[in-house]
C-alpha cells in the first residue's frame, strides 16, 4: 500500500510538472520579443564632420541599450590664403533609453579633427632678420570628448539627429614656418622662418569646443 501511494505521488508529480513546463513554453511563445536592427551604416551631414560615414552597432547589454559607434570624414576648408585639409574621426558609445536599439539616446565620445595647414603669402622672418613672403605649413590635432543627445528611426532605412558639445583645448595662434625668398644686393636669396598666426576659422570650433549638430541616414539590418 505504501508503494502504491508512493507511485500515485509520483505519477501525479510529474504530470504537474509536465503540464507546468507547456503553460511556460505556450508563454514564451505568445510573448511579442522586440525586434532589433543590431548594425547600421549609413552617412552623416553637419559639424564637425561636415559629410562622411557612420558606423553603429548594438550590443545586447543592459537589455540591447549599449550601441559602439565610429565615424569618419576628409573635407576641405579654404578661408582666405589658408587651405585647410581635415579629417574627422569619433569612436564611443550611445546609451539608447529603450531596449529596441531605436528612439532617444545620450552618447559619449572621442573626437579627434586632423589639421593639415597651408598659409600661401605668408611674410615670414628668418633668424637674420631677413624678410620675404611665401608659404608655410604645419598639422595640428584637435582632440574633444563628446557629450551628444540624438535621436533614431527603426526600419530598415533609418533617419538619425544629433547635437551635443566637444570639449577640448583649441588653439588661438599656430607658430607656423615656413620657406620665403628676400634680395640682398640684387640677388634674390632663399630663407626659412616662423610665423605666428591666427588659427582659421573652421565650421563649429572654437576657442572652447568643437559644437556638434549633423543630420544622418542610412540602413540597418
């Protein structure tokens, strides 16, 4: 008799445990999962990076939240007797609020913007003390930590904003140097010298920052 109320027990045990674990598979099977778009590539327009590629990726941690980026762009800027060759680049992480890798988001960055500079007439001295016009040239890096706020589209073909602010060290003056030619008893002669100027005037940097706003798009998958 005790064996029979034993396998009874059991008997109805695992029948209940049974019936359990279909009511949590019919569960999870009813249950809507978001659908999540985890790689976007697209192009972004604005300052600093005028025009040039984004890359975004989302991860799942802290529910699909964490998405790395990186963005990259090569433009000129030619403001009067200065050409200006930059190359923009930012790696960092946006924090989406949702969980679906879409809607608002904060980011945190690393900009770095790459100056190539180019002065053409520039009057140069050298250490004598001679004088001439000519051209002089120097590479300046830029480099901010970015706070932006943006906001993302879902779908496949995708719309993105964003505005936030580059902290860094900008420079008011550059020493450039550069080469020039003087006479000298009628005889046109070579000479090397240094320059202080004024750093040109570059689309959203300043003395402070770098300000952020572009606009971009593209498709995720």
């Amino acid at each position: 008799m005790k064996n029979l109320f034993l396998s009874l027990f059991m008997l109805s045990s695992t029948i209940a445990f049974a019936q359990e674990i279909e009511q949590d598979i019919e569960t999870m099977d009813s249950l809507e999962l978001p659908s999540i778009k985890r790689i976007a590539i697209g192009v972004k327009f604005g300052v600093p990076n005028i025009a040039g590629l984004s890359l975004e990726g989302v991860t799942p941690l802290l529910g699909n939240r964490i998405a790395p980026f990186f963005d990259y762009s090569s433009f000129n800027v030619n403001p009067d007797e200065v050409e200006v060759e930059l190359t923009y680049t930012e790696f960092g992480s946006n924090i989406y609020f949702g969980n679906k890798g879409k809607g608002v988001y904060a980011g945190i960055g690393f900009g770095s913007l790459d100056t190539d500079l180019v002065f053409t007439n520039i009057e140069l001295t050298d250490d004598n003390g001679n004088r001439g016009n000519g051209t002089a040239s120097i590479s300046q890096s830029i480099n901010t930590t970015n706070i932006k706020l943006g906001i993302k589209t879902g779908g496949r073909f995708y719309f993105r904003l964003e505005v936030g602010y580059g902290i860094g060290d900008i420079p008011d003056t550059i020493d450039v140097t550069g080469d020039f030619t003087y006479t000298e008893n009628g005889l046109t002669l070579p000479g090397s010298g240094t320059q202080t100027e004024e750093f040109p005037t570059i689309p959203g940097v300043g003395t402070s920052g770098v300000l952020i706003g572009n606009f971009g798009f593209g498709i995720a998958f």
